[in-house]
C-alpha cells in the first residue's frame, strides 16, 4: 500500500537565516529566484503524492499566496496555526486534514532525496508505527544520532555533539495517523522529545537508512549552498 498524502511543516521562523533572507518564513527564502519550497513541491511529486497538507504559521499568508497562484492544480490543504504548537503540535493538528491511514511528514527547509517508494515498502514490511529516514553523515555537531539495531529498529537517540561518525534524522517520516493522534499529548508539543525518545519503546519506530542527499537550509552556510545547487 503506498501512501500518497504529505505534511509539510512550513512554519519555521528562520532566525538563523535573519542576517541572509529578512521577514520571511524560513521555506521561502529564495533560491536562485525561487522560494525553496518549490524544491520540496517538486521532490513530493516524484512519488505521486497527490494531497500536499502545508502546516503554516509564521507569515502564513506569503505561502498561501506562492503556492495557490503557483500550483492551482495540485489537490492542497492549509493547516494554519494560530499559535506555535511545535513540531508535534503542528503534526497532529494537520492530520485532521488528512484522509489516509499513513501520511509523511517533511520539513519545509530541508530536501532529503530517500526514495519514498522503498521507505514506504520497508515500513510496511516491519509494520512499524512511524518510520524515519536516516541519514549517515561523518565529521559533525549539527545534529543528533539515531541508533537503531540490526533489524532498523529504533533504540536510542544521542544529543548532539562533535560525531566522527553516525546516522542523523533526515526530518522525514512515515507515521500511522491513527496511532498517532490517539496518544495523549499536551496542546504544544515536541515531535522528537515528546513522540520519538517518549514511546520509543512502546511503538514500532524504524529507521531507514539512505545515502541519498540531503541539504537543509537552516543556517546562511547550508542556504548559500543550495544556491549553486540548485536550479530551474
């Protein structure tokens, strides 16, 4: 069964960008000429998706107004908070948009090009509860490690620090809605401490390990990059 329903939280404030992309949410800043996000429209629609839930917040109204003139033929939904959630909050709240019984769910500011096709047919296939696609990266202290045994399944997370070595969460994921939002969470809430490191025994949580690449925008080195990667 493939899923074919994405959440993308846009609502990211973007401070560290401040000094590069002013007064804009963080998947709109542009790349050569292009808000970033249409890099992300683009990958989703590789895999079929075919109902795109936009979780917004922060100046919601410049991602209405790019993607409704710009995409009018895709099948869109607007999930708009009216106060920061977190990145849990803004999940569930979106999946009330969403008709599926799974769904993925991606960042707005960060492109990880996994091949949804075989996350989806591994996550199926260990019947997980939420799979995530991991990363290897070496020589780092941006980000976290994932530790997960023979099998994929997840068994620990590691805060972050200088790793010679290790898998990073790519910031997408596979997610069963309906054993997801049946949980009992707080109105704002975190997705990775409150959902991940919390029921990480009592869920099914995978991860999925792809070489693929992956660039996420998040601070003014990585977002100069894109520049010379990416083009129309």
């Amino acid at each position: 069964m493939s899923c074919s329903t994405a959440i993308v939280l846009a609502g990211g404030l973007g401070t560290r960008l401040r000094s590069v992309v002013s007064d804009l949410p963080k998947c709109m800043a542009p790349v050569n000429s292009r808000p970033f996000i249409d890099n992300v429209i683009r990958y989703l629609l590789q895999y079929k998706i075919n109902h795109f839930v936009f979780s917004v917040g922060y100046k919601a109204d410049a991602i209405l107004n790019h993607i409704q003139t710009n995409y009018p033929e895709l099948n869109i939904t607007f999930a708009i908070e009216e106060e920061p959630l977190g990145t849990g909050g803004a999940i569930r709240y979106a999946m009330r948009e969403v008709k599926e019984d799974q769904t993925f769910v991606l960042n707005g500011d960060t492109i990880f090009e996994t091949n949804l096709d075989e996350l989806n047919n591994f996550h199926h296939s260990v019947e997980a509860d939420c799979t995530l696609a991991l990363k290897p990266m070496r020589k780092f202290d941006r980000y976290g490690v994932v530790a997960t045994d023979t099998a994929g399944k997840v068994i620990g997370f590691q805060e972050k620090k200088y790793y010679e070595s290790g898998l990073i969460n790519g910031g997408i994921y596979l997610i069963e809605k309906e054993n997801f939002i049946r949980k009992s969470f707080p109105k704002v809430f975190s997705f990775e401490k409150d959902y991940l490191e919390k029921y990480l025994s009592a869920d099914k949580i995978y991860g999925y390990t792809s070489d693929a690449f992956f660039i996420d925008i998040g601070i003014p080195e990585d977002y100069q990059r894109a520049q010379q990667i990416f083009h129309d």
